[in-house]
C-alpha cells in the first residue's frame, strides 16, 4: 500500500471519524458551506453502494468520501468514477485492479466500490475499502491478509482523496483513460448486464462508457447510468 499517490494545492477541510451514518452525505453537507470537504469515517451505519444499495464493510474498514464542484464540464462527470478507480490504484498498487464501472478487486474479490452522486451542482466522490476480513462473505475480500489497526486505513483514505482532486484539477479531455483500460479486468471478457445484454467488453469510449460488441457483430456502448448490474461470465 505504499505505491506513490498525487498531491493537490487546493486546501480541503477534512474530519475523521469513528462512525457516521454516510460519509456520502456528510460530505455533501460540509462542501455546501466549504469546498472540497473530506470525510473519513471507520464505519457507516448507514452506507450505500451504487444505485442505493446497502454497503457492507469490514470490521476494519475505512470509508472516505469527496464533496467539490469540478472545474469539469457537467456533461464529462461520468468520467469521474473511472477517475476515482484510477486514484485508487495509484494509492492502493498493481495489486488490484478495477472492474467497470465502480468496482475495487483483488485476487478475484471485491474489495472496494467507488460511489459518485451529484446534487444540485455538488459532486460527491466516496470510496468504500475492506482494509482486513478475516472471515469475508463468499466474493468479498480485503486488502490485506493481516490486521494493521486503523492508521493504515486512514492514511490510504486521505491519499485516495488527495490523488482523486489531484487528477481532477487537470482538463477533463486529459483524463487517465488509457491507465484506467490498462487497469479495468472488465476489458477483454464475456459479460452479461442487466436489464438485458451479453457480448463481449473491447473497449473504453472517451465518455468512460464500456464498449461492447454483441454475438450478432453489432457494437453497444454501456454507461453506467442506463444499466444496474455488470457481470463477468467465468470459464469462457
């Protein structure tokens, strides 16, 4: 975990705290009366992933969550959760690697989940990590095979924000896209998707949408938004 991270100028307000409802929504708070607002907590009794779903952490876990108005076009914003998983592995190493569109993977497990909202102009960038587990659930892993206390967590949230403003403080066009497609585990394998779709994933559109070709030829491209569920078809 000592793979070297960004560095940002614009001075941030940051908390840390044992436990919070949402680290999502604190920082939205914060940012609406000071810009850009880092909120770090240990436990959310209240986390979400994507689309609302609930989020279930490690008994040593860190949540960290963002809260700024980009520079950045609001039409490029959905680039940011691709940004954000770039942040991550720059703080967290080769070690993982990223599944499109929000996921953090190691050794074939879940990780981590990036969570991008945005709300009344407000762009609120989190990051969930199961620092250790001992016991996970089936398809859930850590990040580490052994316990290192709670600075290590800390430490790796307060980088990850560090970096993410970083890269967001450049153009939006210069984008770490091809860093993100080196990355993304998703590229290259069959997937299905819900509400309905399978193919195959080849490619990152400049807008981050996942390129897909299907059985027929035909060439579709999935953002995030318009879909619920991506899954990577095994032994294919």
């Amino acid at each position: 975990l000592d793979s070297p991270g960004g560095d940002v100028d614009t001075p941030y307000s940051l908390e840390v705290h044992e436990e919070v409802p949402s680290t999502q929504d604190l920082a939205r708070r914060r940012a609406a009366a000071e810009r850009p607002a880092v909120v770090i907590a240990h436990r959310q009794s209240q986390g979400r992933g994507r689309s609302g779903a609930p989020w279930v952490s490690a008994p040593r876990g860190i949540a960290v969550s963002i809260g700024l108005v980009p520079e950045w076009p609001q039409e490029t914003w959905p680039r940011i959760p691709l940004v954000a998983g770039v942040a991550a592995r720059r703080v967290l190493g080769p070690a993982v690697t990223l599944k499109w569109p929000n996921d953090i993977v190691r050794s074939g497990r879940k990780v981590g989940g990036i969570l991008v909202e945005a709300v009344d102009g407000t762009v609120v960038a989190g990051m969930g990590l199961n620092v250790h587990w001992s016991d996970p659930p089936d398809g859930i892993g850590a990040l580490l095979e052994h316990d290192p206390g709670p600075e290590e967590g800390q430490r790796v949230a307060e980088r990850w924000a560090r970096t993410l403003m970083a890269l967001l403080s450049s153009r939006a066009d210069d984008w770490p896209r091809d860093e993100y497609v080196a990355a993304c585990e998703t590229i290259g394998q069959e997937i299905v998707w819900e509400p309905a779709g399978a193919g195959r994933a080849v490619g990152l559109a400049a807008d981050g949408a996942l390129v897909v070709e299907t059985a027929d030829g035909t060439t579709v491209e999935l953002r995030s938004g318009e879909i619920r569920h991506v899954r990577t078809i095994r032994g294919r």
